[in-house]
C-alpha cells in the first residue's frame, strides 16, 4: 500500500518560509534527501573555511590575534603543533580541509539523489528500505532512528578518545606539548560528579567546565561513548515506555524537532561556559585569555535554538491541537 504525499506543512501557515523543511514531514525519502544535503553545507562550509585559513595563517602570530576559527580546534586535537602550541606544519590543516570538501561531495550527491531520483517515501520503495521509513504517531518506529543517531553519536565520542589515546595524542596545556592519554580516569563517581558540580569533593559554579585535567576529559568521553551506543541499542529493540510518552508526546514532527533544538540549545549553553573559562579543553595557546567574544556567539547560538524550540513546541500544540 502507497503512503499518501498530499499533506504539507506550508498549507497551514502564510508564513511559509518558518515552516523550511516541515513541508516535507509527510514525505521520509525528502526529508531524508534534506537532511543529507544540509550535513553537506556543513561540511562544505568546514572545508572551505579550514583551506581558506591555511592560506592567510601567518606563522609565530598566535591563531587568536588572526582571528581564526576552525584551525584552533584542529591544533587542540594535536594536529601540526608542537612545544608550546606552536604551529609546526600546516599540511594536516589543509588535508582534513580537503577531506571535507570530498565528504560534502558526497553527501550533496546524496542528498541530490534522495531528492530527485529515489522515493519521495521510504514505505513505497518496499525491502530493506522501507524499515526507515517513519510514522510521527509510531513510537516504536521512532525510537528504531533515534536509536541508529545514538549509536553514530557514540561512535563520534570514540573517535576523539581514539585520537587522543592511539593516535599521536592531543595537545595538553598544562605540559605545553602533544602526547597520548594513556591512563584516561575512568572513576563513575569523579566523571559523573562533573554533572552536578562537584569537583575534588566540593561544589563548582562552573559544573562539567570545571574539568582541569585531559585523563577527566577524555574518560568522561569514554563514558558517554558507551552510554550513547548502549542507549542506541535499548532504543532500536525496545519502543518508548508510555510514561515516557506522556513526557514527551511524540506525535508529530514538529514536536521532535522542538525536543532536538531544546538539547542543541542546551550543548550550546553549556559550550559557551566552556569557550569563556576552560583552558584545559580550550587551550590559551590557540584561543587567548580574552574569549568573552566567543563565548557570546555561543551564548547567542543557544538562544536562537531555544527560540527554535518554543516556536516548533507552540506549532505542535496548535497544529495538532
């Protein structure tokens, strides 16, 4: 049996260009194209920034007085610096640069073919395919993709922890150098204890930003490794429990998307602590002790996803009212 295409979004409002790509929410195979396509901005955008760095980076001149904004981050992660957070070999820079152009290559053809040439809905192409197709009042199905994104979050998580204990390490400022972390801590009580603030023993303002040490940063990456993919798991065999439901109706597309812009404005929040007064995981050496600038932008960014959220949260309640 075919799924239907007729509805849309963009009827139900004059406002059409706030709807963006609700008007596909009926349509899984589109949808699925736009979300490949914009993962293919990103990307492009990543790369392209990154090559346009490295041919304006002007040696000895520290990267925050250049205003750089992607290359700080690759040095944090060890690659192309040396004593002292030096920059020593740009060439890293512009390979991962390229990477990600060849990577929102792909993804662009991808998102094109989703568009254009495959079904507009999963259900209708039939086979393995149509397992991801989704119905917004089908837990179940819901929590068969929530879980597939918990498991590539989880994945994501290992890779820095792989970075920074396999392969060739990352920078730590309190030594001034590049080196593996060989003993991450992986103490539940000392990790966890970051959530709610408590620091050796005592409470800190700065709550998870108060980690001073990479052995900390880098087991707690450990452990929300395994959380993700294990919670990935739980969520692709077992539907959300009804309790669950009623805290978080999942019954439209709207409503889900309300719930991820709350958690992306929540990341951003907690983010920009971070940016303004860790130097353990934002290094002085590539950021400068002067990032009230930085941390605003961050600060910023959560508010905007946050009005996202109360926007998408009241056109769930209206529309579906």
């Amino acid at each position: 049996m075919a799924v239907s295409t007729d509805k849309s979004f963009a009827a139900d409002t004059d406002l059409s260009w706030l709807v963006g790509n609700a008007r596909l929410i009926d349509l899984s195979g589109q949808l699925l194209g736009a979300h490949i396509a914009h993962a293919g901005l990103i990307m492009f955008w990543a790369g392209a920034t990154t090559i346009t760095e490295v041919t304006r980076f002007i040696p000895g001149v520290p990267m925050y007085e250049q205003g750089l904004t992607l290359l700080p981050h690759l040095a944090t992660l060890g690659w192309g610096v040396g004593v002292g957070g030096e920059v020593v070999d740009t060439y890293p820079y512009f390979v991962i640069g390229i990477l990600h152009l060849v990577a929102s290559a792909v993804l662009g053809a991808g998102g094109l073919f989703h568009v254009f040439r495959a079904p507009a809905i999963l259900y209708n192409a039939g086979g393995w395919v149509a397992r991801f197709h989704y119905e917004w009042n089908d837990p179940k199905q819901l929590g068969l993709i929530l879980g597939h994104h918990l498991i590539i979050l989880g994945l994501g998580a290992f890779l820095l922890v792989i970075k920074a204990m396999f392969v060739g390490g990352i920078y730590d400022t309190t030594l001034g150098n590049v080196h593996l972390i060989s003993h991450p801590n992986l103490n539940p009580t000392t990790i966890f204890g970051y959530l709610v603030g408590i620091k050796d023993g005592s409470w800190n303002i700065l709550g998870i930003a108060s980690v001073d040490n990479l052995e900390d940063v880098i087991g707690g990456h450990i452990w929300i490794g395994l959380i993700l993919i294990a919670g990935g798991i739980w969520h692709i065999l077992v539907q959300p429990f009804a309790w669950a439901r009623r805290i978080l109706p999942i019954t439209n597309g709207e409503a889900i998307l309300s719930y991820s812009l709350l958690g992306l404005a929540l990341i951003a929040f907690i983010s920009a602590v971070f940016v303004g007064y860790n130097t353990t995981v934002f290094p002085q050496e590539f950021y400068g002790l002067e990032r009230l600038g930085l941390a605003n932008i961050q600060f910023l960014l959560g508010v905007v996803a946050f009005l996202g959220y109360v926007w998408h949260s009241w056109r769930s309640r209206q529309i579906y009212s």
